[in-house]
C-alpha cells in the first residue's frame, strides 16, 4: 500500500503547469495535496463533492485542451458517479489523467466500508468503459519509476493506487479549513490558466 501524501507530493513534484482536481483523502488538509501543493493557484479542490471530481475535470481538460488535467478521486466517490468513466472514454481527452486513490473506506466520514471494496476491479471497469490506457500501483517505488510513462499517456489515462487507509475521525466542524476552497478556486483558476 502506499501513503497517500507520498502520492500526493509526487504528482506535484511532476505537475509540470498541471490543474488538479483533489477530492476527498486526495484534498485533505493534513495528508492530501493541501499539505504539499508548491502551485495551488492551479488546484480545484472538491471537497464535499464526493463523486463529482472525474465530472469536473473531464470540463477542464475539454476546456483547455493544452493543458494537462489530473483528477485526484477516490474509490468511494468514483462508486457514486460511475456513469463518468463512459462519459470520459466517449469525449476522449487526450489531456485528463484520472487517479483513482483506493484505501477501501469512505475516511472522510468515518471509516465505513465502500462497497465491494478489496472485489472490484477498478483497472477492468476502466478498461471496459474504454480508456485509451489503465495502470496499477501497490506501491511507491512502482508508481514513482513508471510515473513518467503514466503522465506522458494519451488519455484518458486510469490510474489505480492502493493507498492506506487513514481515517479522519475530527468532527468535521473542528477540522483545519482548507487554504483554498472551491470558489477561491472558480474566481483565480481562470487566471492561473492563463497565465500558463
């Protein structure tokens, strides 16, 4: 299993002008890309939008196809909104990376199993619905040498990590705020593009 803050820092150690679009675990404050992100001007957070991330960054690659888009999802919130693997294949953008970080629970809320976790085959249902590539990892040293093949795919491209489970178990109204939230991002990422 990997650490999900180790992902996190090596996605954006190979953002190179990337938009990222975390949600759940992926954005969370304390071991998400909050707490590593060197560009968050080009961070879309979703948090408390679970299901939505995939949906949200197939727009922005669609709307700007020279930029690469990495959507940051998680095993519970892709179950939420399957329809968005079929969608991404049909559209087809070349740009648009979904990582897909499978710890098995919903964290954020608890700890609760996510259904058929440890049975579905994420790289399979990709694979299925058409993505033009679809890769696994278990580990950091896999991920970290084939990171470089991953990102230079023609997508969409289907990520799977098996990432441990951390719960957060804060209440939610005692959790850290994130730095920037998703209508920061709406007003500045127009901006941030850009620029780019």
């Amino acid at each position: 299993m990997i650490n999900n803050t180790d992902v996190v820092r090596l996605l954006d150690s190979k953002r190179n002008g990337a938009v990222i679009v975390p949600t759940m675990n992926a954005g969370n404050v304390r071991m998400g890309l909050p707490s590593v992100s060197t560009h968050d001007e080009l961070d879309f957070p979703l948090s408390g939008c679970m299901g939505k991330a995939s949906s949200v960054g197939l727009g922005l690659a669609l709307a700007h196809p020279e930029r690469k888009v990495m959507v940051l999802d998680g095993d519970g919130s892709l179950l939420m909104n399957l329809g968005s693997l079929v969608t991404m294949s049909n559209k087809a953008p070349e740009n648009l990376i979904h990582f897909v970080f499978d710890n098995g629970i919903y964290a954020v809320t608890g700890g609760q199993p996510v259904p058929g976790a440890g049975r579905a085959d994420w790289e399979k249902l990709a694979e299925g619905a058409g993505y033009a590539a679809t890769f696994s990892f278990d580990n950091l040293e896999d991920l970290t040498t084939s990171i470089d093949q991953v990102l230079s795919a023609k997508g969409p491209v289907f990520v799977h990590l098996v990432v441990a489970p951390e719960v957060d178990n804060t209440p939610v109204q005692f959790r850290e705020p994130a730095r920037r939230s998703v209508h920061t991002a709406i007003k500045e990422l127009p901006e941030a593009i850009g620029k780019g």
